[in-house]
C-alpha cells in the first residue's frame, strides 16, 4: 500500500502557518516554549497551547492591574515571578465568561480543566530552565470532572442508519435530490467509521492506495504521525468496492486525484462535511443522542470490547498509546462484562 504523505504534509504545513500567526500574538519569551516542545507534540497540540496561551495573556491585559492594557507582546518573561495563586484561581473564573474582539466565549468545568493545564505545562517549562521560581499554576486544583456516559448507537440504531443511508426513507424532498448522488458513498463512509473505529480525520486522508482489498486493511496515519494498518470484515469490503465503482466515472478536481473520499464538488472530503453527514443520517434515526464521528468510534469500540472483554486489543485497534485511556472510556463495559459473566455460570441444571 501506498502512502498519502501529501495530504498530511498539507495538514501540517496548514498547523505549521497557523501557529506562527498565533505565536506571533504572544510575548516573545513563549517561542523558547514552543520550540522546546516541537519534537514531543504534533501540531494540532502546540496550535491547542496557542490558543490557551493566548487567553491567559489576554486575561492579564484585561484584569490583572501590573499588565491593564499592556499590548500582549510587551509582556516579558519576569511576568511568571510576578503572577501569584489568587491571579491564576482569578483566571479561572474569568474562563467563565470573557469577550475579545467584541465576541463572547465561555468554558465550562472541561474547558477550564484544560486551559489550566495547559497553563500548568506552559510554567513548568520555564520553572526547570530556572526561569521561573516555582510552578505557580499547580497550586490551584484542576477543576473536577464528572465522568460522561459514553453516548454511542445500539445494534438496532446501527442497522437503522445503514438503512436509511441506502432507502432514504425519512428524509426531505431537498435531502433527497443530493442523496441520490450520494448514497452509495456514504453508505461506505458510514460503514468504514462503524466498522473500524478510524477516526473521522484518518478516515479523509484515505488515498486509493492506502485501501489493501487483498488484505482487507486500510493505512492510516495516526495522531503523531504515525503509520497504521486497521483491517476490515465483509460487510466494509462490500460498501468501499460499490463506492469504488462508482469513483472510477468521477474526474476528480487538480490535486485530488489520489484522495478516496470525495465531495460533491469532486475534491477531497473535509471533516466539517463528515461530520454534518454523520448529523443528517443520525438525526433520523435517534433525536435523543447527539451523535457524531467520534460517537460513531466509541460505538465500535464498546461493540468491540463488549465481544472480546479485550482492553489491550480495543487500546491497539482503535491506536491509543495509553491502555489507561481506553480502560477509562469503556469502564462501564467492564461492569457489564461481569454482570454477564456472573449469568454465564450454572450450579445446578435447571
């Protein structure tokens, strides 16, 4: 199989350019960080610090009296020694409700967690390259999480979907004019993500190539960037050949030739578009589960786990390096699991 290189090395030259707008927005002092980081973190992570970065420094020009409307990129690094506790318990409140720009953002407990931590590596950095005194952003508690249910789709909203994907049956006369055109591949999109568990960003990289229909897998390019195969069963082999078909008599747009997926406008499938498809089938079928591409991945990953109890074969298939973040997503089929196990058992015949 054939890599698709090309597509990611867009993907990050786009991160690349995008963090040097954003880093250009900070104080100078924070580029040593993001150099530092460069080779232990993929782009989208570094774009991530970027942005909580950049809300901590605007917070310090908005409310903080040392730094009250000091432009952001005057700010030079004495401002880590001069921060104390009650200035980052501050911030995080102030995470609840800010306006930049003339727009409002909120955080809720997620959001804060995050750009605390975020704040707390940003500190620790410099507090072992002896440029800070301490790491004053640990002193204040990360903000406590409730544990989620994982929302994902029953067997029978599973075989609903893929019917209403291939009859159409629900939808709208509009909805229907573009369905006709489209069916066929959603139905392969909608069955690789169901019957494999890639995520939706690997799932438009696919290049032609990166398809083995003589080892039924598929190359993938991993959060880090690195290099996967994730192997299919029948039913995936079947939907990606019809929609193969039907890709042979499309004349894809200049410099979409090898992508596999593509749109009505002949280029390469976006996620925003995998992730408006996945909205439009899923609302006919369930109006009580929000469900998107990444709902669709715990679907497999729970259907998967509950056939094999398999922690470590879910963490591999669904490429999580920490088996510890798989064991805390399916935790609650784990419960399951013994439950059914304990029916599994008989004393006596009945």
């Amino acid at each position: 199989m054939a890599t698709s290189k090309s597509y990611h090395e867009t993907v990050n030259r786009n991160n690349t350019l995008r963090l040097r707008e954003l880093t250009d927005q900070l104080p100078p002092f924070c580029r040593e960080f993001f150099q530092a980081i460069s080779d232990i973190t993929e782009s989208r992570t570094r774009i991530a610090y970027a942005y909580d970065l950049g809300v901590f420094f605007e917070f310090l020009r908005q409310r903080n009296p040392l730094y009250r409307n000091v432009p952001i990129q005057e700010i030079t690094v004495d401002v880590l020694n001069r921060i104390e506790k009650a200035d980052i318990e501050e911030y995080v409140e102030f995470l609840s409700l800010y306006e930049k720009d003339g727009e409002e953002f909120t955080n809720n407990d997620r959001g804060k967690r995050r750009k605390l931590a975020s704040l707390r590596t940003f500190y620790d950095y410099y507090f072992q390259n002896g440029k800070a005194n301490s790491n004053v952003a640990e002193k204040v508690p990360l903000p406590k999480l409730h544990e989620k249910e994982i929302v994902r789709m029953d067997p029978n909203e599973v075989a609903i979907l893929l019917d209403q994907v291939e009859a159409g049956t629900k939808m709208t006369k509009s909805q229907l004019k573009f369905h006709e055109k489209t069916k066929v591949r959603d139905l392969a999109l909608l069955t690789l993500l169901l019957g494999t568990g890639i995520r939706v960003s690997e799932c438009v990289g696919l290049d032609l190539d990166d398809v083995d229909f003589d080892n039924m897998a598929v190359k993938v390019y991993r959060k880090g960037g690195y290099e996967d195969v994730v192997y299919f069963g029948e039913e995936v082999e079947t939907a990606l050949l019809s929609y193969l078909e039907e890709r042979r008599h499309i004349v894809p747009a200049d410099g979409h030739e090898n992508a596999f997926f593509l749109s009505l406008q002949n280029r390469r499938m976006a996620v925003r578009s995998v992730e408006n498809l996945v909205k439009k089938y899923t609302s006919l079928v369930t109006t009580t589960k929000k469900i998107t591409p990444h709902k669709l991945r715990s679907t497999y990953g729970s259907n998967l786990y509950q056939e094999t109890g398999d922690i470590y074969l879910v963490a591999d298939v669904l490429g999580h390096k920490d088996v510890n973040t798989t064991r805390k997503h399916y935790a609650a089929m784990q419960d399951y699991n013994k439950r059914k196990a304990a029916k599994t058992v008989k004393l006596r015949e009945p």
